[in-house]
C-alpha cells in the first residue's frame, strides 16, 4: 500500500474558507 | 461584481486574501476547464497575491498561467496512473 492520501493540490470551492496546504491533516 | 484592488486585499487578512482572489479566479478558471477548475484554482492561489492579481486583469496572462497548471496537473496525473493512449 502507498501513500493514497496526497491531498496535493488543495482543490478551491466557491464560498468554502480556503485554507490552502494546511487542509492536510495528519 | 466589483474588480478587486491591492488596497482591498490589504485591508483583509492573509487567509482571507487567499479566499478574496480565489472567488475571483474560480470563474474564469470554470470557463476554460470546467472539470479541473478547484484544483487548478487551488494551484493557482500558492502564487503571490501581488501576481494573481496582475493575472486578474491580464487575461493573457491568467490563460498562460492556467496552462501551465494543467500541465503540471497532468504531469501529477500520468505519475500516480500512467494509461494513456497515444
């Protein structure tokens, strides 16, 4: 099993708060 | 919608400059690539505020940039999956 959970790039959403690289949690 | 200005963003704090510019890129990045338009927007926001807002009103300029990310995107793609024809 690799690393599925890359998360890059953070994807916009009109009218979500954007929060850029840190919406990846560990 | 009123265009948005230097001293708009300034006014504003970091988070929210990102989120000022990615409503307004959002739209236009929608009308060139529907599908792939979240996350090219989303690539585009980790350039400086002061570029993304010259891209505002350059469209020219916003295209080529739109290009490039989905490039980049595509490369990020053919990485993870490689299978394409041609």
């Amino acid at each position: 099993s690799n690393g599925s959970s890359i998360t890059w790039p953070p994807e916009f959403h009109p009218g979500v708060p954007w929060k850029g690289l840190q919406n990846i949690d560990p | 919608q009123e265009p948005l200005t230097a001293s708009m963003l300034a006014a504003a704090p970091p988070q929210e400059q990102k989120q000022m510019l990615g409503e307004r890129i959002y739209p236009l990045v929608h009308r060139m690539h529907s599908a792939l338009a979240g996350k090219i927007t989303g690539m585009l926001l980790e350039i400086d505020n002061s570029e993304l807002l010259h891209m505002l009103e350059s469209p020219e300029s916003l295209h080529s940039k739109v290009e490039e990310a989905v490039a980049v995107l595509q490369a990020h793609h053919a990485k993870e999956g490689s299978h394409k024809s041609g």
